[in-house]
C-alpha cells in the first residue's frame, strides 16, 4: 500500500484566500444558489471546488459544478431533501451525493483524506480539514476552491501554475502517480489544455516510470481518458510527447500514424471554415490508427467502445466506399445519400488528410473540390427515394431477395435522373424492371 498525500509535508494554507472570482453566471443561477441555501442551512460553509473553480479563473465555461461540503454523505442528502432536491447517493463510500435541480447536476463530496490507495484504489476517511482535502488531488490547478461569494482557496500556488501554462503534481510527483495510475493520462490531457512552455520534468519522470502500471486500469477509465485526450487543442502534439515517455504504447500501440491526425486537426481547426467541421474523438482515433480490421476490432474492445462508436470507428477506419474528391456531384450525393452527411464528412476529412501527408500542397482544384464536398455534407438534404419494397410486393411479386433486387435498379435509376422522377415515373419504371426481371428469370 501506497504512503497518502495527507503524510507528506507541505507548507500551505487552506483557509486563507487567494483572490477573488469576477461575477460568475453559473455561479448566480438560481439553481446553484437553491443548491448552496441547502447545504449551508444548519451553518456549514461549503465550497465551489476543482474544475469550475480553475475553469472561471482561466476565464474558460464552466460545464460542471463540484461542490465539497464537511459534512457527512447522509447530511448532505438530508439537507438537499429537506429543501425538495432530488438527491441521488452516486457513491456514499467515498462521499459523493448528485443533487439534481431544474435539469443541473451539482456534485457534492465530503471533505476527505486517503488512507491507502493501491494506483487503482483508494481507502479513505471523512474529515473537516480542508487542506488534507487538497493534498490528495492531483494538481495545484485543480485543487483550488471558492467560497459562494467567489472567494478563492488557493493552497498550493495553482492560479501562478495556471497563469503560467505549468501543469504540476501536488508535492511528489511519483507518489500522486503511484496513488492512481490514471493520473499519467491526466497529467498528458490536462496539459494539452492548460500547458505551454516545457512540460514539467518531475511530472514526466513519474509518468514515464509508472507507465506500464496503466495495464492494471480498468478498460472503461483508459477510455475516457484517451478520447478526451484526442480532443484536446494540438491532440498530435500530446500524443507525441505520451509516445516519447512510454505511455502511449501502453494503451494504444496502434497509434503510429500521428502526422495524419495532426492534419486532419488542422484541417478541422485552423484550414477551414465550413459548417459542422469541427474536432471529433472517434474521427481523430481512426486518423491515428494504423492497423487492419482486425487491428480496429481490437481496439474497439480494449476500449471497451460502445457498439455506436465501435460500428464507427470501423467505418472510418475500413471504409466500404472510397470518398474523396474525384466523385463528381452525383457521387458525391449518391454517397451522402446512403452513408448521410457526418460519414461522408469523416471520410472526406481522413482522405484529405491523407493525401496532405504525402505533399505540401494540393492543386487549387482539389483543394476547391474537397470544400465543396463538405459544404454539401452541411448543406444538402438528401430526398426520400418515392417507392418502397410495398410497391413491388403489390406487382404480385413474392417476398425475398429478388424484391430488393428490382428496388435497388429502380432507385440507381432515380439517382441518375438527380432525384427528379417523380413517384408516378418511378413507377412506371419499376413495372418496366420487374417485367424485365421476371424474364430474365423464366
């Protein structure tokens, strides 16, 4: 068992503040100020923590509100029903209680300390001590806290970390590893969001020196961390520096094609304008990946991917049908039409990619045609087919393969009119195919 954050010797104050928030919208809803009257009812003061508190001060959205409370998990969901909230237990065992009101989640978590962890675990206690709260989170800009009035706790120096691009581990770097192996995976992705300048070098230290320690993480939290990962601002660069310490061979040995998922995120972030363009986890996972079906399949199950994202990924990854920008109008509409607009979209950004890969530059004429091609995933709304396997079964024809048969030669034949036939027409165009279908069979 692993020495805790709370044994380890650090000089700071909890309960002196720091600076105080600018006016903060999440902070004055009604909501969140219905939440915060019900904690503090019998004369508790709680506190705003971690993300939202780091997130305001790096004047970025706050999308998630924590709030860590001295009182005991069964306290909390007493005031909170006390006052009408609808309280959820999410994990008494260490403390956790999801208030939910007017569709807002706030969590809400007893203040605490580890007593043994094992890198996947931990063992903790309650306490009332703010500070042996902080030391066992992960990084000085995380472990900062607000007061309701916007009051700022800062006891291990965060907002200059945070005003400074430094991304560091609460005291020793190896031991915050060493308590949860997952932190190597924080430590890169919370990087890639609030980092500039050299990494810190205790912190890569500990990372690359646990690393193999992630195989002992559950599928389900390496998931989450890494797709978070690939959505960070220069995902490429991350993942550069994760394959230099040993880290992302650990738990994506597929991913050696980086310099396809560096263009493909230029393309999406800083070479275009067009709308729905945008970063994409599952997009920039089949950009990197460079393996065969089988290779994906087994990512998908490392993953743990849901069969949405695995059904997916695979598409992107091992695609059916070619997309790129040689299809002409009625290609490229025919191909929207039958694997939609955002699939086209995947491809269409992947194949340019790929070919950006092998040169600086693309003629004008290509580059124009890819534009295109994404402009009318955005835009074109792709028009129903006007007849149906109903239509041929009313023929006289008798359910089966042949049926499907006859409708797919009707609706090349629409798509090739540029969906203009009417139903009428295309009618009259499936007596015509079915008669020449039954001949050919006699």
């Amino acid at each position: 068992m692993k020495t805790t954050a709370s044994q380890v010797s650090l000089v700071s104050n909890a309960s002196t503040t720091t600076g105080q928030l600018p006016i903060q919208d999440w902070i004055s809803t009604k909501a969140t100020r219905t939440v915060i009257a019900a904690l503090e009812a019998k004369g508790t003061s709680v506190r705003f923590i971690g993300g939202c508190v780091r997130d305001a001060i790096a004047h970025r959205p706050v999308t998630d509100i924590d709030i860590a409370t001295p009182d005991r998990p069964e306290t909390v969901m007493a005031l909170l029903e006390a006052d009408g909230i609808n309280a959820v237990p999410t994990s008494l065992k260490h403390g956790t209680v999801t208030a939910i009101i007017d569709k807002a989640h706030f969590e809400i978590t007893t203040l605490r300390r580890d007593l043994e962890t094992d890198g996947r675990h931990a063992t903790v206690e309650f306490t009332d001590d703010w500070l042996e709260d902080a030391k066992r989170r992960d990084f000085t800009i995380n472990a900062m806290s607000a007061s309701p009035d916007g009051a700022v706790f800062d006891p291990f120096n965060g907002i200059s970390d945070l005003a400074h691009g430094r991304v560091r581990f609460i005291g020793i770097a190896r031991d915050r590893v060493e308590e949860d192996y997952l932190r190597i995976l924080r430590f890169f992705r919370f990087y890639g969001l609030f980092g500039h300048g050299a990494m810190d070098q205790n912190a890569k230290a500990a990372c690359r020196a646990g690393a193999k320690k992630l195989q002992t993480i559950s599928k389900e939290r390496i998931r989450d961390e890494l797709l978070k990962i690939l959505l960070v601002a220069n995902p490429a660069k991350i993942c550069v520096h994760m394959r230099r310490d040993k880290v992302l061979d650990q738990v994506l040995p597929e991913a050696s094609d980086i310099n396809h998922l560096r263009i493909v995120n230029w393309l999406e972030t800083r070479a275009l304008n067009v709308d729905k363009v945008e970063p994409d986890a599952i997009r920039h996972l089949a950009a990197i990946l460079n393996t065969d079906r089988a290779g994906v399949d087994r990512v998908a199950d490392q993953l743990k991917l849901s069969n949405a994202q695995r059904k997916r990924l695979v598409a992107l990854s091992a695609p059916g049908e070619k997309i790129n920008a040689n299809m002409g109008d009625a290609g490229e509409q025919r191909a929207i039409r039958r694997l939609g607009g955002g699939r086209v979209r995947d491809l269409a950004l992947l194949a340019w990619a790929k070919e950006l890969t092998g040169t600086t530059r693309l003629p004008r004429q290509r580059t124009e045609a890819y534009i295109r091609l994404l402009e009318r995933c955005a835009a074109w709304v792709p028009p129903d087919f006007p007849i149906s396997g109903t239509d041929v079964l009313t023929l006289g024809l008798r359910p089966g393969p042949m049926v499907g048969t006859i409708l797919g030669r009707v609706e090349a034949w629409w798509e090739n009119t540029g969906y203009e036939a009417s139903r009428q027409e295309c009618l009259d165009r499936l007596i015509r195919v079915a008669r020449e279908t039954e001949g050919d069979h006699r």
